[in-house]
C-alpha cells in the first residue's frame, strides 16, 4: 500500500526528550516523507532524541527556526509546548498547510480502539493502569502518548481488536477537536487550576479538555469522578454512556471503595475486584487512578477477575511519590511529577500520621497557594523552599489560616534542599519531593529534576 505521506513535505517542530517528537520524524520518514526537524534548542540539549533519528533521511535545523520550512510544507507536526499564536505555525497556516500534533495523527490513523485519558493530576498513572488492567485479561494493549514515546511507528501492528490506551493533555487535546475526534473511551481524573500560564482562564483549560468527551458517539464512554465539579456539565459533552468513580459510591454505573474492597457495578448491584492490600501506590489518589482505570479498562471487555492480579503487579511510575531510598529511619520519596498544588496536596495526604518534611517550589505557572499552605500547615512538620516561587510559597505558609509555626528554610538548589531536609527530618520521618510547581526555572523537564533529587538522595551517606 502506497503511504498517504509519500513525498510529502512534512515538517516536525520541537524535537522535545519525551520520544512525540523523534517518533514522528521517524514515522514520516519511514513513510517516504520528506522530513525537516527543527527545534529552537542546538544539539547539545537534545543527544537522546537526536540518537534515535541517527541514519534516517532526513534535515535538520536547530538552534531556531526558519519560516521557510513552515511557508513550504504540507504538514507541519508541532509538539504540544508550541503556543498555538505561534507565527510560525501561522506561517503554515496561512500558506495552506495542515497543523497537526503527533497525538492527532495517531488518533486518526490508529485502527484499534483508543482510550484516552486525561486530567490535571494522575494521567500518567491512570493510564499505565488502566493498560495493565486491560492487558490482563489478553487484549492486545498500547500504552503511549504524553505518558513518553510514541505509538505512530506500531501502527502496522495494531488490530481492530487491540486497545490503545493514551495519555493526553491540554495542549494536545484541541488538535483533536480539530480532526473532530475523540477517544472511544474518555477518562477524566480530575480538574483543578493548572497551565492558566498558557491557557489564561479555568474556562479556557476546561474547554482544551473537554475534546475528551465532545465528539463521542453513541457506543463510547467517558469516565467521571462522581464529586467532579460541574459533572453534569461534563457528562452533557458525550453521546455515549458516563461510567462515574470515587471513594464513595455515586449515582451511576462505575467504581468505588467499600469495606477495604474496590468494586464495580452497574444497575444497583457491585462486585469487587481488588482489596485495598493488592494496590501497590501510596495515597487515597492513587486508589481513585486504580478505580478510573478500572472503569476504562472494563469498559473495553477486560475482565474484572483478572485486575487484581495487574494491581498486585503493578510498580509506581518515575516521579511519582517513588521511594528512592530509606537511609537511617527517614523515607525519601520523588514525587517531582507534583507540578500543581492539588498534586502536592495529594502526596501529603498520602503519609498520615507521619512526620514529613517539603521540599517544594519551581517555576511559577501563576497558580494559588492558599489551598497547599493550609495543608502543609496541618499535615507538615517542616518545608524547604526552592526556585522561582520560593518566596511566594513562604507567603503563603506565613498567612495560613490558622497560623503555623512549622520551620521553613529555603535552598539556593535541590542539593541543598535535600541536605536541609535531611537535618530537618529526624528517624521515623519522610522527606518528600512534591515541588506543587513546573521545573523550567533550574531543569529542562520534571523528569530532569526527579533524576536529580534520585541522584543526590542515593548519594547520601
């Protein structure tokens, strides 16, 4: 079969390290494209993506950006951290050519069933549940998207039967309402305040999201947490059936705890499928992922029966509330995925009775901390301040309500940070990385940071 891309000139913008980028320009090459990547970081900043295209043929342009190989494409392929208004992008625009994301062009293509999941908090690990969960009962399962690495290069071996479970976020999901598409099964974990630096309204960020559900069709499900705020307003978004989830039971079919258990049902009666015991993450959050999850991978055809035992199995994801280590009594836990309040709220809510010490702070996305100081005042015995909103969180900490006398230091890096917690910390206690902000301000990505905060706790003597 001849490709749809042969000879087409496309052009990949931002190469990126998460593998959405590489894997595009692989794809297209593959595809008899005629492929030019360019990227506004030079070569130094960019080695492991660069690795994978080694051999291909293909141009490169980096170190910036140069309107013709956006005036002269047919597709241009833009990562998800590209502002829309990009004048780049307008460029191409304006020239007749189609803006599409790595995200979109899978789901256009992708022959199996998709599950998309979603969400300001919880995506990641929501969506490697649910695809251990599916996986377990023997359907062919994909797992990709903004969770890292793409799934355009698998699309030859995908089936009709297959399920493709991918994480997507608000900067990828307008492009699908672009293509009028929306997964077959949609999951939203939750929605609070989140890139209001690029989005500018809670408004604005619901509507990026809302292309989970806003063109699904009869036969598709969207998954809802029954205390999501303005869920009827959610659940009018889809023409297909609303699955809901929670540590209660709401109204509806769904999942939700009882007794210790985890269950499901539909039409008045429940059955459990998991204990409590057989979930390996830290957190009541975590057990809302696990139900969300349950409730996707259910709905495609996977066997309640055999989730258990996917649960039982299942390690926490890199950077998200990951024991590093325990040196001398005191627990070292990388939850540098934190990149909101309500995220760092949820990693200290996940040690109760437990003497915890914060290191928080990082690139200020314009978010409120009044919510995260009243936490911290209540639930941490100490806070080490780091980054560009440093200040603004000790603010915050400085006004919570009622006030707190709780030792607060700040660090000029995370090393130091770390060595400040250590002394703070004391045998029995927990030293938890969960920064409630971006990293842009000291490392390239949230992963950088984890690794080094890995890197200088395992250090430690």
């Amino acid at each position: 079969m001849v490709s749809r891309y042969a000879g087409k000139r496309v052009t990949v913008m931002g190469l990126g390290l998460f593998g959405g980028g590489a894997g595009a320009a692989r794809f297209f090459a593959q595809e008899g494209a005629r492929v030019t990547v360019t990227d506004a970081k030079g070569a130094e900043g960019l080695e492991p993506s660069l690795k994978a295209l080694a051999g291909l043929p293909l141009e490169l342009h980096l170190g910036g950006h140069e309107e013709r190989d956006f005036r002269e494409a047919d597709l241009i392929v833009a990562n998800p951290a590209v502002k829309p208004e990009s004048p780049y992008l307008q460029a191409a625009r304006d020239a007749g050519a189609e803006v599409k994301t790595e995200v979109s062009v899978f789901a256009e293509l992708c022959p199996a069933r998709m599950v998309g999941v979603t969400g300001s908090n919880g995506k990641s690990t929501t969506t490697a549940l649910a695809g251990a969960m599916i996986k377990s009962s023997g359907i062919r399962t994909w797992v990709g998207g903004n969770i890292g690495g793409s799934l355009l290069e698998r699309l030859d071996e995908m089936g009709r039967d297959d399920v493709a479970v991918v994480e997507l976020s608000s900067f990828q999901l307008p492009y699908l309402g672009e293509i009028g598409k929306s997964p077959h099964v949609g999951v939203l974990t939750n929605l609070s305040p989140n890139h209001l630096d690029r989005h500018g309204t809670m408004e604005a960020y619901a509507e990026a999201k809302s292309h989970i559900f806003r063109h699904q069709e009869e036969g598709d499900f969207a998954v809802l947490g029954w205390s999501l705020g303005g869920r009827d307003w959610w659940s009018g978004l889809t023409a297909g059936k609303v699955l809901g989830f929670g540590l209660s039971r709401g109204n509806g079919d769904g999942a939700w705890l009882e007794g210790g258990e985890l269950w499901l049902g539909r039409g008045g009666e429940g059955k459990s499928f998991a204990r409590v015991d057989d979930v390996g993450l830290v957190g009541e959050h975590n057990l809302e992922n696990v139900l969300a999850g349950a409730c996707a991978a259910w709905a495609v055809g996977a066997d309640p029966g055999r989730f258990a035992e996917a649960l039982r199995g299942f390690k926490p994801l890199e950077h998200r509330l990951e024991l590093v280590r325990s040196l001398n009594g005191v627990d070292y836990y990388n939850d540098s995925i934190a990149t909101t309040p309500e995220s760092a709220i949820a990693g200290l809510r996940s040690f109760p009775g437990r003497r915890i010490v914060l290191i928080a702070g990082g690139y200020d996305k314009g978010l409120e901390f009044s919510a995260l100081a009243k936490e911290v005042a209540e639930r941490a015995a100490g806070v080490i301040t780091l980054g560009a909103t440093a200040e603004k969180l000790e603010a915050a900490i400085a006004g919570a309500s009622p006030p707190t006398t709780l030792e607060v230091k700040r660090a000029r890096d995370l090393a130091e940070a770390v060595n400040r917690a250590r002394e703070m910390a004391g045998e029995g206690a927990v030293v938890l990385l969960s920064p409630a902000c971006a990293s842009y301000d000291m490392f390239r990505n949230f992963a950088e940071r984890g690794n080094a905060f890995r890197e200088t706790v395992l250090a430690l003597q």
